[in-house]
C-alpha cells in the first residue's frame, strides 16, 4: 500500500468505533452497524485517511511532515460518526413557557394556536429580535447541540413571517455554514409554517408572496424548502403550489406532514420526489408504502410527543413498510425545546420501537439521507471526520443511561472540540524509515 499523505489528526485507543457500514457488523432491519473494536482513526484537514484495528496503526505508512498531527487517545471509550440533527427550528427569539404550562392546565396545542399563540407568538418576538441578537442566540443553541455529540444541524426559518424577517432568519442560518468550530448548518426556508396575522384575510397572496417572490429570491442559499401541510397551516393543494416551484427552482424539499392530522402531505412528499417527510405521527399504511416506493426518508420527531403527551411514532411501522427512518430533536419553542439528539434515541427506542442499532442509524446515515448529504452519517477513507467521542467503553450504554450527557467531546471536519491536548507521541512511519 503506497504511503498515506501526513495526517493532521489520529484518534487511538478507541474501545469500539461505530463506522455505521462494513464489514465487522452489528445487523439490524434497517441496515448494518459496522463496529471495529480496539480501534484508531486517521484524518487529514476534514477528511478521514485510514481508519481500523489499532494494531494495524503501526503499519501504515505516513509520508512524514514538519507539523505533527494532533493525538487524542480515547481511554478504550467508544466512537461513532457525528451526530446529524436533521429537523430543527434553530433561529427564533422569545420563549413559549407560558403556553407550556397552559397546555398541561388542559389547552390543545390548536386551540392555543386559535388564540394568536403558538408560532405567532414566536414570530412576534422574532420580528422584534436583531440579527445580531437571533445570531447570539442561535450560537448558544449551537454549542448545546455540539456538546451532546451533533455535528450537523439543519436549520428552518418561518419564525419571521415576512420577507425581511425571513431573509434575516436565513442568513443568521447561512452565517454558521462560515463557523468551522460549531456543527454545520443546513438551511431549510420555511416561509410556509402559518399564515400571517396581517394575510389571515387573504392567505392566497400569502401563498404567491412565499411561492413567487421569496422562494425565487432565497434560491441558493437555502438547501432545502420545506411546508407545515396540515389543516391549522397549509392546505395539501397550497403545498403542493409552493413546492413544485421550490423543486424548479433547485431547492430539496421536506414536508411537515401527517403530524397533529392526515393531511395527505406524505403522498404529496413521495410524488414531487422531497428527500424527507417529518413527523408521520397521523400517517397510514398507504403513506408509508408511496413513501418507501419513493425512497423518501421518514424523520420522526419523538420529543414532540414527550412534550405535547400525544403518542409516539410507530417507527416499526414505518421500517415494516421499508421507510428508512430517521431521528430528530425539532428543536423549537412550542413543540420540542430540546438540544438533545441523545434523548431522541433514548426515547427512539423506548417508545417506538426501535433496536439500538436502528437508533443509532437514525441519528447518523439515514439523518445524512434526511438532508441529501453523502459525505457523513457513517466513517470511511474519504468522508468528513465528524465524530462524536464518547464517555462508555460499550455502545450499549446510549439509549439506557439517559437524561445525562454521555459525550465529552466531538470532531467537526476534522477539528476537535473541546480542542485535544498536546500530545506529543507520535512518530510517522516514513516510508523510507520502513
Ligand atoms: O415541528 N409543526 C410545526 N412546527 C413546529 C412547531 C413550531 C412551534 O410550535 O413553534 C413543529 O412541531
Ligand atoms: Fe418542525
């Protein structure tokens, strides 16, 4: 094997390391679990090199180089790839505690919404907040999802409402992909959350305000355009209106579909082709087989139900019908107020029935897939080093330790976080010195 170039980064000493692919597996209904034991991992910038045994560390050649690599030793702990957060309502300002309270005095989520609370009353105070304050804001947010082991976030708009806040929202959103220390941000514009107070008399202009003015004028810079289908929000036609001239104009779709009703927006997501459909709580047999057939990633949001007490998704269900599934926090005022993607896989697999494997699956490769990136969710020469380190020596403990943080630390492109410690222990195996 010719020599690899200078590594910038290896992990040893690591007690199991998920790849979430390969040989060496754990298998599971929804894909294989690769786990190398006693393990190392090599990167270069924000690539991994080499990866496996760490006995076979020793025989890898490194062209050598003036800078040596930074050294973490993992203490025989675990490692997987970063975790991938693939909903949330990142950037908003205010909070929703009050609403919080009432609904557990006996209000419906709707009927707080009928009032003028809910996602208006966010926007209301989103509208008020500077970029300066929703971006300070939206840091915090971000070390959180960081320190519980996330390393890729998507980020919605549709706490702004109009085309200035929405652009705002945006950009705060557009302003992370440029931090390379926090995790990276996806942005998805959601315009399409609520209709207005000021549209409520003609939500029609809404509809051709999101879909002809500001969908065309945000092409680019958002990834991902996604709408909320559902009977307080936007009708399966609207949806569909907005979404196939997001489609024309580049944008990946989502749907926040068949959450509080059965809206049909899961077979609309399944016939314009979006990458996702999010929530599913409501969904039926059919939706589930037009999503499967369509290859459309299911995300399920179960802190969602944890905070509204409504059930949790049937994620066997969905892996019954072939849905590859997905996990997420929805992080947001109202429905989730949650950083935590560790919970959703501890309630992933309490309440809806999925194995560890499939969890752990669902918060990496299919929440890649959830987002259309190809380069992470899973560890191989050539993808992203974004890994989250871990405080078990046996992956087994996530998912039944909960309510705590089990990660210490997490590399985002090949750049740790907390930053290691020198070491200075390394000696390249030159290819001449071999
Ligand atoms: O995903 N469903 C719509 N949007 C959010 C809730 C937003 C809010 O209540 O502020 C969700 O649950
Ligand atoms: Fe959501």
């Amino acid at each position: 094997m010719p020599a690899l170039p200078p590594p910038t980064l290896v992990i040893r000493n690591i007690g199991e390391l998920l790849t979430m692919n390969g040989e060496r597996t754990i298998p599971s209904a929804t894909g294989s679990v690769g786990i190398i034991s006693e393990a190392a991992l090599v990167a270069r910038g924000e690539r991994i090199i080499w990866l496996g045994p760490m006995a076979q560390l020793d025989e890898i050649a490194f062209e050598s180089s003036e800078t040596p690599p930074q050294i973490i030793d993992a203490g025989g702990k675990v490692v997987t790839p970063g975790l991938i957060d693939a909903h949330t309502h990142l950037v908003f300002a205010g909070d929703r505690a009050g609403e919080f309270q009432q609904r557990h005095a006996g209000a419906s989520y709707e009927e707080i919404q009928a009032r003028g609370g809910g996602i208006a009353s966010t926007m209301r105070a989103t509208r008020a907040a500077s970029y300066g304050e929703l971006v300070a804001l939206a840091r915090e947010r971000l070390r959180s999802m960081r320190a519980h082991g996330t390393t890729t976030v998507e980020a919605k708009t549709g706490y702004g409402l109009d085309r200035e806040s929405e652009e705002r929202l945006l950009t705060v959103a557009v302003h992370f992909a440029a931090e390379t220390d926090l995790p990276q941000v996806v942005p998805t514009f959601l315009g399409a959350h609520v209709v207005p107070p000021e549209f409520r008399a003609d939500r029609a202009a809404y509809v051709r305000a999101v879909r002809d003015e500001w969908l065309p004028a945000f092409a680019g810079r958002a990834a991902f355009c996604d709408v909320f289908c559902e009977r307080s929000a936007f009708s399966l036609d609207e949806t569909r209106s907005i979404l196939s001239t997001a489609r024309r104009l580049g944008y990946h779709l989502k749907l926040h579909a068949e959450q509080l009703s059965r809206s049909g927006g899961a077979a609309l997501a399944a016939e314009l082709g979006a990458t996702s459909a999010d929530h599913l709580d409501c969904a039926g047999d059919a939706d589930l087989d037009h999503l499967a057939a369509a290859g459309v990633v299911g995300v399920l949001l179960p802190g969602c139900s944890l905070t509204l007490n409504t059930p949790y998704p049937d994620a066997r269900r969905l892996i019954a019908h072939g849905v590859r599934v997905a996990l997420a926090t929805d992080f947001n005022p109202g429905t989730c107020y949650c950083e935590n993607l560790q919970m959703m896989v501890a309630l992933g697999i309490a309440h809806m029935g999925l194995t560890l494997p499939e969890a752990l699956l669902a918060v990496t490769r299919h929440a890649a897939a959830a987002l259309a990136l190809a380069d992470r969710g899973t560890l191989a020469p050539g993808l992203r080093c974004d890994l989250a380190l871990w405080d078990i020596p046996r992956h087994d403990a996530i998912g039944y330790h909960f309510g705590v943080n089990l990660v210490t630390g997490v590399v985002i492109g090949g750049r740790p976080h907390p930053p290691a410690p020198p070491v200075s222990s390394w000696e390249p195996c030159a290819p001449s010195s071999r």
